[in-house]
C-alpha cells in the first residue's frame, strides 16, 4: 500500500457529552487533525456530507440518530472512512453490529489520551496517510 503524506486529517467526533468533545479537543489540538463536532447523528451525518473525513470518533448513545444509524450513513456518504465507536456500555450484541456495518474498532469509556492516539495512527495507517506532523 502506497502511503500519501497529508497536512490535515478531517477528523469528526461526534458525541453528546460535551466533556467527552472537549476532551479530544485537548488531545488532538496539536495534532495534523482538522476537528470537527456533532452533539447528535443527524449533526454527524452532515459534517460527513459538507466534509471529507478521514477519521471518525462516533458515540453510540446520542440523541436524533444514534451511532450505528449514523455509521451507516457515513459509510454511504464514503466508505473508507475509518469510523471508530465510543460507548461507555460494553454490550457485545452493539460492538458486533457496530464492526459488522463497517466500524474499524471500537473503545470504551472511560477514554484515554495512549488509546485514542494509537487507534488514530491504526487508523491513518488503515487508509494509508501518513501525517506530515507526528501525533503526540
């Protein structure tokens, strides 16, 4: 797989704890990432439709549309985003038809900075683009 250097990397994170956006805001800040938020699917859905996302952080309890109606959606709107589901809920019935409609993996919160900058680069890598700044 060819690897293409990219100065940005649209990034979605799409949940309705404002905390939990907050917190990737501060991870990522200094990261090649070009943020954007969704408080619900339907607002996740848009952003898929106005951008061009590489990476995908999607909650799977939120209100309007939930994440596994909104990962669908994306996945038509562009199928090889990477789509990673967050939930603080460990159902495995979820997990499996979240992996079987298309999500690259899924984590489980309470989040961490190591877990979310290593499933970014798993992610990067997946589509093979390489940042042109290093994650940190």
């Amino acid at each position: 797989m060819t690897t293409t250097k990219k100065s940005r990397i649209p990034t979605l994170i799409a949940d309705d704890d404002v905390d939990i956006l907050n917190y990737f805001r501060a991870i990522l800040k200094r990261s090649p990432n070009e943020l954007y938020f969704a408080t619900n699917g339907v607002e996740a859905v848009q952003k898929a439709r106005e951008h061009q996302l590489d990476l995908v952080f999607l909650d799977v309890m939120m209100p309007k549309m939930n994440g596994i109606e909104a990962l669908a959606e994306i996945k038509k709107i562009r199928a090889e985003t990477q789509v990673v589901m967050i939930s603080a809920y460990s159902d495995s019935n979820v997990v499996r038809e979240a992996l079987n409609k298309g999500a690259f993996t899924y984590l489980f919160k309470p989040l961490n900075k190591m877990d979310i900058m290593s499933v970014t680069m798993k992610c990067l890598q997946q589509l093979g683009v390489e940042p042109e700044v290093q994650l940190k």
